[in-house]
C-alpha cells in the first residue's frame, strides 16, 4: 500500500508545476501572464476542498473507489484543458483548477489516511514517505513538461500527462485501502485506546482545532505567493532564465526533502517543536526576501519551500495527534480549509500590495503569526496535561 501510494502520490503532484506551464498557456490562449497564474490559486484551493470530501467520503466508502474517482478527476481534467479554445480562456479555472485541484486532494486525502493508519506508531516516517513523493513530482515533471512542449506543444502534452495518469491510476488505485478494509481487523486494534478519537463535528468546536488552522494558513501564505512567479522573480533578481526553470527544479528538490525530514524529525523531538522550527524559519526566510539577490535569493526560497513542504508532512500527523486517527481523514480535510483560503486569498490580497518590499515584508508577519498560534496551542496542551 505504501509503495503503491507514493507512486500514486507521484503522479498528483502534477499540482506543483503550474508555473512551468504560464508561459506556454499564456501564448496558446493569448491570455495575460497574471490571469493564468491564477490557475494555481484556484487548483490548490480546490485541492484543499478534494481532502476534506475525501475525507467525509471515506465513511461511505472505500478508500480505493475514492482514490480512483480522484485519479480520473484529474486525469480528464487535464484532457478537457487540452481543447479549451482561446475566445473562452477561463475556462481552465474549471477544468485543470476545479476539476484536476479536487480530484488530486480526494485522492491524496486519502491515500496519507490510510498510511496512517497502517503504521500507527510510526505516523511521521509514514505520512512523509506518501508526500514526499508528492513534492518530488516537481523535479521530475518541470524539466519534462518543459521538453514535452517544446517539442510537440501545450495540447500534445496534455494529451500525453492526462493519458498517463489514467494508466498509473488504473493500474494502483486498487492497492489503496485502510487496515479494517481487508478483513484483517488491524485498524480497530492499532488505535491508541487512552485517546479520544474526535469525529469532525467535535474537533470542530476546540480552539485546538483553529490554532492548528489558522497557523498553516499564515504560514503557507508565503509559498502561494511565490509559486506561480519562481521563474520570473528570479530573472528579476539578476539570474539568467534558465536559472528560474532550474529554481522550480531545486524547490521540487527541497519540497520533497522537508514532507520526508521534517514529520520524520517530529517523531524525536515532538510535533509542535518541529511546527515551530519550520514556522519560524519560513519568517526569517520571507524577512531576507526583501533584500537578497541572485544566488541568496535561490537560497531564501528554497528553505522556504523546505518548510513548505515539512508543514504537509507534519500537520497531518499534528490533527492525528490531536483528535485522533480513525477520523483523521476528515478532520484533516477541514484543517485544509485553512490552506484552501490561503491559496484563494492571499496571492490575491497581497498582491494588491505596491511592491515586492511590502509584500515579503507582509508574508513574514504573516508567518510569525503562525508561530504565535503554535505556541498557544503548545501553552494550552501543557495546561490541559497539568490538570
């Protein structure tokens, strides 16, 4: 299940490499730069919306039929966009963003679910094995829909990546299930007893439940912004275009590296700690933004996108922590309102800002705030353990 899973996980990380199709997208729909980065707010934002329905689905249902319904979503949402014709370009906030963004969270929600819940003792190395393999998508993706549309153009290419998702779904969505799904009855035993397994309607009404909200929807304010203008935001800070494509390559690098370290770090030093290392340094790191050019600038960015991508494998682990595993599905799902509302809402708000001072300026209080939350809920946990 798990080998099964980070495969399938490979493949939805398609998610991450909007800013390598801006450009192509922009000249086949003779469409403006800035509307077509949109498209990633809108995916990331329905991705958020696909784990929490993903979540809630898995009490009717199995976790392999939600999974495959997830793999198809995004597979013919890809399809649909190769003939989206340029009169209508908006059309692709519906199709790639809303169809491919639910369809890759229903599955993804999914999948690092039932990870969970097959290595309930060692929750952080398995949830980090699952999204790992989601953030490593980049690095492997963005060179290849590079040459891909090179070479046979923006609808070849989507024809190409939509038919072979469908094929890696097909072929694995089968190996996706929870423990009690197989008859073996381990799910029920491999729960902690002495905790409290919240169902989503009571995680709801715990301040616990919006500290941990709120904090990743500060915090992952700070990649939202950058993610669509990696490539032109370093040509702005003196590095050759060709450098921008390979900073894409590097954050894929660091993304994958910080889903797999950062929960595995947490299994030794405890969940909250590791939150506020991660909190903290995508602060500092926004702070230094406001004046660091060329190669620091490549740096800066690529320790943000390291605790980017520690905050996806950690804060699944945190919500089991705190409300339980066996709903942990769907409690998660709606944590990730949080990070849906950033996607939606923050490229947007802080763009209004003048400039690039400002902004970086604003995301780094912005992440600060986060750790404020986590200390609080850190505060508020000990309390609770006192009395």
């Amino acid at each position: 299940m798990l080998i099964a899973g980070a495969v399938l996980q490979f493949s939805l990380g398609i998610i991450y490499v909007w800013s390598v199709f801006v450009n192509p997208v922009s000249d086949y729909l003779n469409w403006d730069i800035e509307a077509v980065k949109l498209t990633s707010s809108f995916m990331l934002g329905f991705f958020a919306i696909g784990i929490l329905a993903g979540g809630k689905m898995q009490a009717k249902f199995e976790s392999q039929k939600i999974v495959l319904m997830g793999g198809l979503l995004m597979a013919s949402g890809i399809f649909i966009t190769a003939f989206i014709p340029p009169g209508i370009p908006w059309l692709i906030y519906i199709s790639y963003g809303m169809s491919g963004g639910f369809g890759v969270g229903a599955a993804y929600g999914t999948i690092i679910s039932s990870a969970q819940k097959w290595f309930p003792k060692n929750r952080g190395f398995a949830n980090g094995i699952t999204v790992c393999a989601f953030g490593l998508a980049t690095v492997v993706f963005a060179p290849l829909i590079g040459w891909l549309n090179n070479s046979f153009g923006l609808q070849s290419t989507l024809f190409i990546l939509s038919g072979t998702f469908f094929i890696v779904t097909i072929s694995l969505f089968r190996f996706i299930k929870q423990p009690g799904e197989t008859g073996t009855g381990k799910a029920a035993s491999s729960l902690q007893p002495e905790q409290k397994q919240y169902t989503l309607n009571e995680a709801l009404v715990t301040r616990e439940f919006y500290f941990i909200t709120l904090s990743l929807m500060f915090v992952t304010a700070t990649f939202f912004t950058l993610n669509p203008s990696f490539i032109t935001l370093a040509i702005e800070r003196g590095l050759e275009p060709a450098m921008g494509t390979a900073l894409v390559m590097i954050t894929g690098v660091t993304n994958a590296l910080g889903r797999l370290l950062v929960p595995l770090l947490s299994d030794k030093i405890g969940r909250n700690n590791g939150a506020l290392f991660i909190l903290s340094l995508t602060s500092v790191c926004a702070f230094l933004l406001c004046f660091v050019q060329s190669v620091p600038f490549i740096f800066a960015v690529a320790l943000i996108v390291f605790c980017y991508g520690g905050t996806a494998g950690i804060y699944p682990v945190i919500t089991a922590d705190y409300f339980g595993v066996k709903n942990v599905g769907a409690n998660f799902g709606a944590v990730m309102v949080g990070f849906a509302l950033s996607a939606l809402f923050f490229p947007m708000l802080i763009g209004l800002l003048p400039n690039w001072l400002w902004k970086f300026t604003a995301l780094a209080v912005l992440a600060f705030f986060s750790v404020v939350l986590i200390l609080l809920l850190t505060t508020r946990s000990k309390l609770k353990t006192s009395s």
